[in-house]
C-alpha cells in the first residue's frame, strides 16, 4: 500500500514538470503547492522561504534553485494545442518544437544561442528581452506554425518540427526580401517584468 501511494505522489509530482529552453526540468511553486495540500498560495510561502533558509545554509546559491517566475501565456498558445493534437506530447518534446521554430527565423542558432547571444542571466526569460519588432516576428512565426499544423493536418514530432522549422525560415526570408532588420540583429529591450514593476510603483505613488 506504501509503495503505492509513494508511485501516485512520483507520478503527480512527474506531471506537474516543466523544462525551460535550456532542457532544465523545473517546478511551479504555485502547483506544487496545491500538490501538498495547500489551498491557498500565500499558505504555502513560508515554506518556501524555510527551504530557502535550508539551501543557504547548507552553502548553496538560493537563486541558482529558486528563481522568481511569473505566469505568463506562451506566445501563440494556440501552436502549442496544434502541436499536441501533432504528437508534440511531452514537455521536452515541446522545447524541441520551439527550437526549431527559433532556428528557423534565426537562421540556425536555438534557444540557447539566442540567450547567450542577448548576454541573459540564467533564469531571464528570452520573451521578456524582446523589442516589439522582434516579438511581432515571433508572434507571426507561432500562429503560422499553428495553422500550418492545422491544415495540413500535421502528424508525428518529427513532421510537426520539420514544419515549425520550415514557417521560420519564410518568416525570415520575408523579413529579408522587405528589407527589414533581421531578428538577432535587434537590439534587446528592457525586461517586460521589469516595466511592470516600474508601472506599479508609479501607480501607487499617483494613488
């Protein structure tokens, strides 16, 4: 009986598992809260903050395995549906869907070479840095990549990404044949959050 509850809490904690664009598995404070039992997400923070205090003291970098993450809706979420109902199943599967699309518009270089290319912390999101040319072109390239997906009725992992691959690379000819700056060539632009934050702290001092 054990053993049994001990595979249903692996199999929860299993599903609930993110990988980010660098293939790093990783969890959403929010969910797994709810996983052990905590109704509430404020209940939740202080044990969070003591799992803190315990990677501290026992000589970790707290930032390296608690980085501040806040929700935000993938770009074309609707690509992503389509590459489920593709075979796209697996959060890894996922990531590597998405790089194709990268290297498509980029001209080669993935995910990991774009963050690197932007000079990114670990933890700082590639969506948060961008200009609104460069999102625009990566906005066109998911909802293409999701009604190419759709109409010709895509199926397989490996097809699904040959096609996201493929609506990147046109994405980016066209921006070629209109003259336009290509996407790794745009300059970076403040953080999304930290505009956010900005905004807020202003609002309030209006108040």
């Amino acid at each position: 009986m054990a053993n049994e509850i001990e595979k249903t809490r692996h199999a929860t904690f299993e599903s609930i598992r993110r990988v980010n664009q660098f293939g790093q598995d990783f969890w959403s404070a929010r969910e797994l809260g709810k996983i052990l039992g905590y109704s509430e997400y404020r209940n939740f923070l202080p044990v969070i903050d003591r799992a803190k205090e315990a990677c501290k003291k026992s000589h970790n970098v707290v930032p390296d395995h608690f980085v501040e993450y806040h929700e935000m809706v993938d770009i074309g979420s609707g690509a992503a549906e389509a590459a489920r109902a593709a075979g796209v199943i697996q959060s890894i599967d996922y990531a590597i869907f998405q790089n194709h699309g990268y290297q498509g518009l980029y001209g080669g270089p993935g995910m990991k070479d774009i963050h690197a290319r932007k000079r990114l912390k670990k933890g700082q999101q590639i969506l948060d840095h961008m200009g609104s040319t460069e999102l625009a072109a990566n906005l066109f390239r998911a909802t293409q990549a999701e009604e190419k997906l759709k109409r010709e009725n895509i199926k397989g992992k490996g097809k699904a990404n040959a096609a996201h691959y493929e609506v990147g690379r046109k994405v980016r000819q066209t921006i070629r044949e209109l003259g336009g700056t290509m996407p790794e060539n745009l300059p970076n632009a403040e953080s999304i959050k930290k505009v956010e934050s900005l905004s807020k702290k202003n609002t309030k001092k209006i108040q």
